[in-house]
C-alpha cells in the first residue's frame, strides 16, 4: 500500500486509492488540461475537488504542495525511481505526464520541440491573456468604467486566435496529423472563451475558421469532453 503521509495536501484531500495518481484540481482551464490528459491516457487516477472560489487553494496544506496556490497540483505514487513526486504547473504536468507514458508527445526530435513550443505558446500567450479578458468581460473588472484594459486583452487574443489560425491551416492539429499536448493545452482555453466567458463576438472568433473547426475536431473527442468535467461542483 502506498504512503502518501509524506504530502501534507493527502491529510485535507485524503486518498481512497493512495497508490493511484492524485490529481487536485478545479474544472478550469487550467484544471482541465490535466483531467483531459488522464482522460485520454486512461490512467488510473483519483480527482480531488479544490475550490478556487472558497481560496481552498491558498489552504497550507496545498501549498505544501504548490507554494503557488493555484490548481491544477498532481502527487504520482509512481514517480520517478517508483518512488512518489508531487508537481504543480499544468504545462509540467503535461510533459511529465507525456514522457512517463510516451503518449501525446512525438518521438520525431524536431515535432517534439515544436510541440514544446506550442505548448509554451498557451502558457505564455493564449492563457494569460484569455484569463485578463475573462477578468475584464466577465468577472469583477467589467464594472471599471476604463475599457482601455479590456481592449488591449480583447486585441491581442485576437492576435493569438489569429497566430493559431495559420497555425492550424491544412491540418487537423497544431503540430499537424498528430494530437498532442500542446492541442490538450490550447482546447480548453478557447472553448472557455467563446463559452464561459462570453466572448465569442467580442474576439471575432468566427473568423478563425481554422481554429473553429480544430475545437470542433477537439470537443468530439470523448476524453476531452470527460476531461471537461472532472473534478466539477456537482
Ligand atoms: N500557470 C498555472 C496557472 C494556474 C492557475 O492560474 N490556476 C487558477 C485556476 S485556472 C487558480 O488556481 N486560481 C486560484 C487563485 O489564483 O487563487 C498553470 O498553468 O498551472
């Protein structure tokens, strides 16, 4: 049987089957990429709902965890050596999670890196900028009077969905024939924005054809409409 007492987050969100992958996390899409990818892996793991929203993620025990304070959070029992590993960022949880089951990530050297890099291109790009027009369209910032904020997040996910767009052009996926990460990265990102947030026209998505019909191509995946889900309020 294995011990998890060494993670302090395992004493808040104990583990029914402690010798399964733990995944601590909030159906966001952050939270999400993670749940898609296990979805799509088929691994057994154990999903334990944490409330952004009660600041449960600010709780010392996750942060034991993440010092961060932010969802998505992992402990694999199965770590490297066999031994356990504790990981927080959902990009690293992807690639670790890519490299431990050599899935989701080619073995070609030169479409790897190109998957990295795309995979960057969501953290470092498409997330935060989609989440500052969430802020401003949706959440509290859309009572400030000044929409200069709003404009300048509105213009350059524009400007992202537009770099993905010729990105996608004459293939299904981001690297081309392949799914990857980098697409289990970006998916639900953009569908939260033309969804939860409300932003399809504000962002001109329907001009993105390309981008269009790779989610479209994305959501009729089961795993990922699955993944969506896990782990929700309800
Ligand atoms: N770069 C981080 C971002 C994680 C993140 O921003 N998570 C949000 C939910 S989507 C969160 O936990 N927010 C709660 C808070 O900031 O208190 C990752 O990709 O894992």
């Amino acid at each position: 049987m294995t011990d998890l007492s060494s993670f302090p987050i395992a004493s808040r969100w104990p583990a029914k089957h402690p010798d399964r992958l733990q995944l601590y996390s909030l159906n966001t899409p952050n939270g999400v990429k993670v749940s898609i990818m296990l979805e799509e892996l088929g691994l057994p793991y154990e999903a334990h709902l944490v409330d952004i929203g009660k600041n449960e993620s600010k709780a010392p025990e996750f942060e034991s965890l993440n010092p961060n304070g932010k969802i998505p959070a992992i402990v694999d029992p199965d770590g490297p050596g066999g031994q356990p590993i504790g990981l927080f960022e959902s990009g690293a949880i992807l690639l670790y999670l890519a490299e431990k089951t050599g899935r989701f990530l080619p073995k070609d050297e030169a479409k790897r890196w190109e998957t990295i890099q795309w995979l960057f291109f969501q953290m470092a790009g498409i997330g935060p900028m989609f989440g500052q027009v969430g802020f401003f369209h949706k959440f509290a910032g859309r009572e400030y009077e000044d929409k200069r904020p709003l404009q300048r997040y509105v213009d350059e996910s524009k400007r992202l969905l537009g770099v993905l767009d010729r990105q996608l052009a004459g293939h299904d996926w981001i690297v081309g024939d392949e799914y990857t990460i980098a697409d289990i990265a970006t998916l639900g990102w953009v569908n939260n924005l033309i969804t939860f947030y409300g932003a399809r026209e504000l962002v001109g998505f329907d001009a993105f054809a390309n981008v269009a019909a790779w989610l479209e191509r994305g959501m009729s995946r089961p795993a990922v409409q699955r993944g969506l889900k896990i782990p929700s309020r309800d």
